[in-house]
C-alpha cells in the first residue's frame, strides 16, 4: 500500500542545501571542488602508497587502506551532488534516487565506525602483546574483521533503508539539506512514523555504543600497559602510533554525537547542515592527513613515488 501511494503520483524530493545562500554559491561550489578533489587525491594516494611498499603490507595499514576507499566512497556518495545543487536551478530527486543515496551514505558511515573500533583493537593487540602480534592479526583474521566491517555496514544500512521504505509520502517534500540524511527523510513524511524512529533510536545507540566500547576498552588496557613501561622512548613510541587514530576516532564520534543530540527543529537546520558536510565532506579529506602527517613511513614512501614522476 505504501509503495501504490508513493506511485500513484508524482513524488519528489527537494534538497534545499545552501540555496538560502545564493550570494555564496560560487564561493561554495569552488570550496567543495577543492576539498572533494583533496579527498579523492589523499585516499586514493594513501591505498596507492600502501599498495607499492612492502613495509607497509602490516595490519595496522591494511586496516588504514580500508578506511581511505570507505572515506572515498563516502565523500563521492555526496560531494558530486552536493556540486550539482550549488549550480543548477532543479534541486529535485526521486524516491529512489534519494533511498539510494541514503543507503550508500549509511553504510560508508557504519562501515566507519567498525574500521575505527578494529583499528583500535589492532594498536592493543600490538601494544599490549607485541610477541603475538603477528599470529592473533594473521592475514585470515584481518580479511575476517573487515568482512564483518563491510557485513556490519550492510546490514544496518539495509534496516535503516527498509524503515524509509515503509513511509509513505506525498506530493513535494522538502529536505533541508544537501544529502539525503535520515532525518531529513523521516521529517518528510505524511505517515506514522514511529516504527522508523524506533529503529533509528535502536539501532543508532547499538551502533556507537557496542564500537565505542570497543574503542575504549582497548586504549584502556593501552593506557595501563604504557604507563607500566619503564622506558620514555618506548611510552612515546606506543603513544604516537595511537595519537592519529585516537584523532581520526575523536573527530569522526564528535561530530556524530553533536549532529544527532542536536534537537529537529528550524533554528537547528543550519547547525546540522554544518554538522553534515564535516562528517560526509571534512572528515574523509582530514583522514588520509592526519594518518600520513605521523607517518614516516607513509611520507618516505610518497617522496619516492614523487620522484619516480
């Protein structure tokens, strides 16, 4: 019934973005070319720099490959039509086009959360046992984690899909965003919408509750291991390779918890639209930086492949 409603006329979606700017435009559509750019260039690079040197095939970067490609599919599941909005006058989008989006969205999101709680995991296993390391994180156990990570996005995804689904809607409905978020679809809709609110409230504390646990657990265990340790080189060491990862987890978990506290009504809209594009736009440009800033490594690996070109 709810799909015959949502056929039987023509329904669409508006994504208002930043249009209440239009002096601005310009100036935006150029600032998230350049970010969008940045983001491609930096995770792109960084699988690219993990890929051609053989001292960084290790867990830790294995992990770190698989966050650049879900921070590059994140950041081109929204950016491209987040430019397009800023410079054509038809803001419209279909049903499914917007449902499709979403899904992408959502699961790069959660496929996030599960890669940064596994990363943590990884620096305690290294830390806390550096004897075992390379036995407990084989090559079988990361391949495992990251297609429970990938299966974790997934599922999720598909139930938060499926409770949008259920909505019905009419006529012309208005997002007062520039992506296809939750929210925005949930508020748009003329049916009952408890039963979504219900999953999204469920699923969404199960979801950063059950990898901030995880998050925390492991650099607690970190933090007593270290402080054990009698050597200051060796407390500096075990804490600067957990230093871009405890960032990464710092921005990404801030900004999510800020954005879904923030309370749906109008005078919060321009608050969340700032809270949205520095989770789908900032953060998956930011990564790749923070991780090769630290990394000598990384760095060392990129001068080569500079002057190779």
């Amino acid at each position: 019934m709810t799909s015959e409603r949502n056929q039987s006329g023509t329904v669409i979606f508006i994504l208002l973005g930043f249009s209440d700017y239009p002096e601005f435009q310009i100036i935006l559509f150029l600032v998230f070319l350049a970010m969008y750019v940045t983001t491609v260039m930096g995770n792109l690079g960084m699988i690219a720099i993990i890929i051609t040197n053989p001292k960084l095939h290790t867990p830790m970067y294995f992990f770190l490959k698989h966050l650049s490609f879900v921070d590059f599919c994140y950041s081109t599941a929204v950016t491209p039509k987040l430019l397009e909005n800023l410079v054509a006058e038809d803001r419209t989008m279909s049903i499914p086009t917007c449902i499709t989006q979403f899904f992408f969205t959502a699961h790069c999101a959660l496929t996030d959360t599960f890669i940064l709680a596994v990363m943590a995991y990884d620096r305690f296993v290294a830390i806390c046992n550096p004897l075992l390391y390379m036995i407990i994180m084989s090559q079988k156990r990361c391949a495992l984690l990251m297609t429970i990570a990938y299966s974790w996005g997934i599922l999720f995804s598909l139930l938060f899909t499926y409770s949008l689904l259920v909505l019905s809607f009419c006529g012309t409905n208005i997002i007062n965003n520039f992506v296809c978020e939750y929210s925005g679809i949930l508020s748009a809709s003329c049916s009952d919408k408890h039963f979504s609110e219900l999953i999204l409230f469920i699923v969404a504390n199960f979801n950063m509750l059950s990898t901030l646990i995880i998050i925390f657990t492991s650099y607690i265990f970190i933090f007593v291991t270290v402080m054990r340790m009698r050597s200051f080189r060796a407390r500096h060491k075990a804490f600067s390779t957990c230093a871009s990862h405890l960032t990464a987890v710092g921005i990404f978990y801030g900004t999510v918890l800020f954005l879904y506290c923030i309370p749906n009504t109008k005078s919060s809209w321009f608050t969340i639209k700032v809270g949205s594009v520095f989770y789908t736009v900032v953060i998956p440009m930011l990564n790749p930086l923070i991780y090769s800033l630290r990394n000598n490594d990384v760095k060392e690996t990129f001068r080569r492949l500079m002057r190779k070109k």
